[in-house]
C-alpha cells in the first residue's frame, strides 16, 4: 500500500507574481491544498518536500500534513499530490497541488500497472506489448496501491491480459472497461519476399531497334555521291 508520509505546510496570503518570487526566493515552494469547501494556498520548505518526494517509489502519495497558520496553530490534514512542477530547464520543484482527501471517503486515481515475468511468447519471437501503463481504481486512503503487479509468464503469442482478468488487491476497485487489453504478444511480423517474376522482369533490358532508313532518306544521299568531283590521277 502506498506509504503516509509527513510533511510540514504554512499557509500564505500572497497569491501574485511578485509575492511568488519572493517566497521563491525564501527557500519555500508555493502551492495550494484543494479542499471540498475551498482551496488554501500554502507554501512548503523545499528541501523537506524534495525529500519526501524522493521516499515515495510511488506517484501516488499521501500526506499527513500538519498545516500551521501565521500564528503557528497547526491543524491535521490528510492530502493527496494532485500534481507537481518543476523547472523547465533546472531540476527543482516550483509550484505543487494538494487534494485534501478524508480517512473514510474513497478517493478514483490512477494507479501504475507492471508486468512480472517474461511471457512464453516472448522466448519464441513474439512481440511482447504494453497496451495500459496505469488503471483507474477506486479505494479507501488506506488500500491504495503504490502499483499493480501482473504476472505475464504464462502469454503466448496472440494472448492478451485484460483488465478484467487482473488480481486487484483487497478493498481496490478498478474502473476501465472490463474487456480492455492490458498486455499482450504479439506475432513477430514477417519479412516480404519479392514475388514470383520480379528479378527476372528487372534483369530482362527492352530491346533496342535501330531505325533504317528510308529510300527517300537514302536518295539524296546516293545522289550527292555521284555528283562528287572525282580527284584528278596523279600524272
């Protein structure tokens, strides 16, 4: 199950570009936690947060966050990551979403899908094919999964696993269509041979018929060769 993981967050007031900048510029990552009622921009210590990021081998993390206010009165809430932003050219985290989720509401998210195993299909040339990354689930915090994990030794080529088919762990509710593909193998694709004929038809050069000539081409010809001086002998 994915992990709970502690974080610190303060709630801020300054919600323009300046304001930004600079809580930026203190070390601290802007964000906001979406709740039912309202949202409520906040910002955490960047370094706790990239630390915590990094614990989680999951996308799909979850917040035990203490949310303190200008006076430092904390409150507890439970968050889901909603979405994170980085750089676009350097490696740190510049803005990141919240959703306040409840212990006894089930939340719908995405959970990653990986196969275990190489298929039977695989060893004897056939294409192995990862047609879903992720599946939508529906769950309680408690039950929800870092990933799903589907064993796929058993696929020969022209198999499928799908969604239906898949060991879903206790209190977990997948959401996709029943009949979608998931994984499969497919046949190795076959090279062309050239068809009957083709070599030979490209070896084979027209033949090329030299044209004669006419008697009325030839004529004038003949003619100007009678009528040529003759080269006087030699005394």
């Amino acid at each position: 199950m994915a992990k709970t993981l502690f974080l610190k967050a303060h709630t801020r007031k300054q919600i323009g570009r300046t304001e930004l900048k600079a809580v930026r510029k203190a070390g601290k990552v802007p964000g906001v936690l979406y709740g039912k009622q309202n949202s409520q921009p906040i910002e955490i210590n960047e370094k706790e947060l990239t630390t915590v990021l990094h614990k989680s081998s999951s996308e799909n993390v979850l917040l035990d966050l203490e949310l303190l206010d200008d006076a430092d009165k904390s409150q507890k809430r439970l968050a889901l990551v909603q979405d994170v932003q980085h750089h676009p050219l350097e490696d740190y985290i510049i803005h990141i979403d919240l959703h306040e989720i409840a212990q006894d509401e089930k939340l719908r998210t995405e959970v990653a899908v990986t196969a275990v195993g190489e298929p039977i299909g695989a060893k004897s040339g056939g294409i192995f094919e990862t047609l879903l990354r992720t599946l939508h689930v529906e769950c309680l915090p408690k039950d929800l999964p870092e990933s799903i994990t589907v064993d796929v030794s058993s696929l020969e080529i022209g198999q499928s696993i799908h969604v239906g088919a898949i060991a879903l762990p206790e209190g977990v509710t997948v959401l996709n269509h029943k009949e979608l593909s998931v994984f499969s193998v497919a046949k190795p694709k076959e090279e062309e041979e050239p068809k009957p004929g083709a070599a030979t038809a490209e070896a084979v050069q027209p033949e090329v018929i030299k044209e004669k000539k006419t008697d009325e081409a030839a004529a004038p010809a003949a003619d100007a060769k009678k009528d040529a001086p003759k080269k006087d002998a030699k005394k």
